[in-house]
C-alpha cells in the first residue's frame, strides 16, 4: 500500500503530498562542521519519506510506519526544548523553529515512513526534519531557501531535540545532487558539487553498517564539541577553522593538556584532508582519496578518540582485503565505516569484513553499495 493511501487509512482523507528527504554518509571531514570547517558528504538513495496534509488550527498529529500506536499529538503552541519528548520531537521541532523564525506555520498531520536505518550515523533523523521542513515551505508557499531549511532543521534538533549536532546533515539532505559529493564551507555556507566518478573510474563505495547503535555517542559528542571551543578560545581563534595547518605545531605547543593536543589535531589535519580530497576527486586521482580516507580514521580513532573496535576491525579488514581506503563515517561509537573498493573487489571485501565481524563475535554487519543520490524533494505518489 502505498503512503497516501496509509495515510487516508489512518487521518481519514488523503494527504496533500508526500516528501522525501534522504540519509548521507560523509566522504571525508568528520566532526569538522562545528569547528566551521569543511565537510564532504554525499546523500544516499535510502530517504525517509512524510506524508502531509494542513489542519486549520494548530495541532500536529505524527505517526510512523515504523512506530505501533496511534499518532502522537501536540499542540504547537505547547512545543518547546524537551517536548514533545520521543521521535516525534523531530518534526514538532521543525514546525516550532519556523514559527519562531517568524514563518506562518499552523498545524499538520503527518505519516513518515523512515527508510533510513535510525542510530547508525545515516542521518536519520536530519532526514526526517528536512521532509518535513521541505513540506511546510511548500505547503505554506514560503519558498524559503534550502539553507534556510538546512538552518531550521538543524536548529529543531539542537533546541527541540536537544542534541548539539553541526549543520552538516541537514545541509547534506537538502542540498546533495546525484552522482556528487557536497563540498561545503560550513562557516560561509558555500557549497560545491563535486561529481563522484565511481563508475567511470571502476570503483565503488562500501556502506558496511556495523549494527552497533551509538551507545555514549551523545555525552562524548557534547564533550569533543567542548573541547573545541575551549581549544578556539586558549588559542585566540574564532574555531578551530582558524588555526592553519602550517601553524599547528606552535599552537600545540601552546596547549598544555594533551588530550586537547590530539583533538586540535584531528580537527586541522582533517580540514585540510577534505581540501586534499577535492583536489584528488578533480583530478581522479583515487588512489591518494583512499590513501585520505584512511588518514583520517586514524585520526578520528587515535587523536579525536570516537572510533571503537567493532568499526576499526571493519576498517581493518575492508583494507586487508584490498580496499583503497576505509574509514568510520558520521559521529562515531558504533554505526557506520565506508569503503573504496574496486568495482570487481566489493564481493571479497564483503566477505573480510563479515568474517571479521564474526571472529570478533560482533554482529553481523549490514553491506551495501553506496549511490550518491539527490536531496530532499517531492515525491509524486
Ligand atoms: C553527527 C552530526 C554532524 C557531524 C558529525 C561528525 O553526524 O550530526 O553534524 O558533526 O556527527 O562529523
């Protein structure tokens, strides 16, 4: 059955349309965006679709093909940091931070169908925000720009939700265009397509989801953005973006604790693996783009310290078996690792890595060929 017609079954009439926003990996610069550095992700072909249709007052009614039980509802005068509490939280969320923008945003019921795997670093959740923020725009004939969505989801999850994410994944969602990767300034905004040539160049990237779902993920992801500001602040610098490569050595000098040493590390060495990366997905030089990948989870794993075993012995393996790169993906703690592989190599690396998974005793792994795909849109059902 289709989403319209579960939603007819469920609200009592049909939905005025059906959204779609997708998950992401990232390419390469990881826990970079709150430092207003560079990210490179690229959106998945897994989406996380909405179905919506307006009310005339300022009700939300939310429920999920993926949750049991009737539709959670609030009123939207009643939504603020902490309430609704659960998942529904995303897309009341969303609705509060247009109407406090200043956007005339009433009430909606809502059926999603979430399509991207929750808790393994696919985005998930910036998926959800950016289907129905791109709804409400429409819905609303606001025609605010997609940044601004970007900006609005991302402030959803950081205020309503209440998790401190940077802006990376919502950007990712509602700015990616197929078959490229998202090169994006996260402190001016700008963003560049990059084509991603997989095909072309015989290659194709791994998505091995690890099934371990993010446990500690939150507190350590508070305390590394800590961390940074912190870092920024004894070093004089606006963030972290601001220290350049060619200085990191005086500055690290200049940083008693060496905890803090090795995160200012990961951060400028990664900012400027992203940069190197353009260059060498310009150039198809792939080679150095694995040799970068696999750079930068040695960072995220010894200085920034937010891998675990059960994504290194991925990365392991995917590069015992002849991978041209590998690295965790998205926060960390469990999750997801990708994998540049020969087109003709994506059967032997499968099996190293759940081979590996397996001698370990961890779970069995979740593998599959990643497309770069297109950003948020409306679904015509
Ligand atoms: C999570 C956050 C992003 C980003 C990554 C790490 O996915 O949502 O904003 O910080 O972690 O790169």
């Amino acid at each position: 059955m289709t989403l319209t017609r579960r939603f007819a079954a469920a609200y009592g009439r049909g939905p005025a349309g059906v959204w779609a926003a997708p998950g992401r990996v990232n390419l390469i610069g990881e826990h970079t965006d709150y430092n207003d550095g560079f990210v490179l992700p690229f959106a998945l072909d897994r989406c996380t679709a909405a179905a919506v249709s307006l009310r005339a007052d300022d009700r939300l009614r939310v429920a999920s093909l993926q949750q049991d039980g009737a539709p959670v509802e609030v009123a939207l005068s009643d939504v603020r940091p902490g309430r609704p509490a659960g998942w529904a939280a995303y897309v009341a969320g969303v609705l509060w931070a247009m109407r406090g923008a200043g956007h005339p945003v009433g009430g909606m019921d809502v059926l999603v169908d979430g399509r991207v795997p929750v808790g393994a670093g696919l985005s998930s959740s910036a998926a959800l925000e950016c289907a129905v923020a791109l709804a409400a725009d429409e819905l609303h004939a606001l025609g605010l720009p997609r940044t601004e969505l970007a900006a609005l989801a991302r402030r959803a999850e950081n205020e309503v939700v209440g998790v401190p994410t940077g802006g990376m994944d919502q950007l990712a969602a509602l700015l990616c265009v197929e078959g490229h990767a998202l090169f994006l300034d996260t402190r001016s905004g700008q963003a560049e397509q990059v084509p991603l040539e997989l095909d072309g160049a015989g290659l194709r990237i791994l998505v091995i989801d690890t099934r371990v779902r993010r446990s500690l993920g939150e507190s350590a992801y508070a305390e590394r953005r800590r961390t940074c500001t912190e870092a920024a602040r004894a070093l004089g610098v606006p963030a972290l973006r601001d220290v350049p490569l060619a200085d990191l050595d005086r500055c690290l000098r200049s940083l008693p604790d060496p905890t803090v040493r090795r995160r200012v590390r990961h951060v400028v060495t990664e900012n400027s693996r992203v940069l190197a990366t353009v260059v060498a997905l310009r150039t198809g030089d792939w080679a150095e783009v694995g040799r970068l990948m696999t750079a930068s989870h040695v960072s995220l794993r010894d200085d920034y310290e937010v891998s675990c075993a059960v994504l290194d012995t991925a990365v392991e393996a995917a590069l015992g078996s002849g991978a041209l790169g590998a690295r965790m993906t998205g926060g960390g703690f469990g999750g997801c690792a990708l994998a540049l592989v020969a087109a003709g190599g994506v059967g032997g690396t499968q099996n190293a890595v759940r081979r590996a998974a397996a001698q370990h005793g961890f779970p069995e792994p979740d593998i599959f060929v990643a497309t770069p795909s297109g950003a948020a849109r409306r679904l015509h059902e």
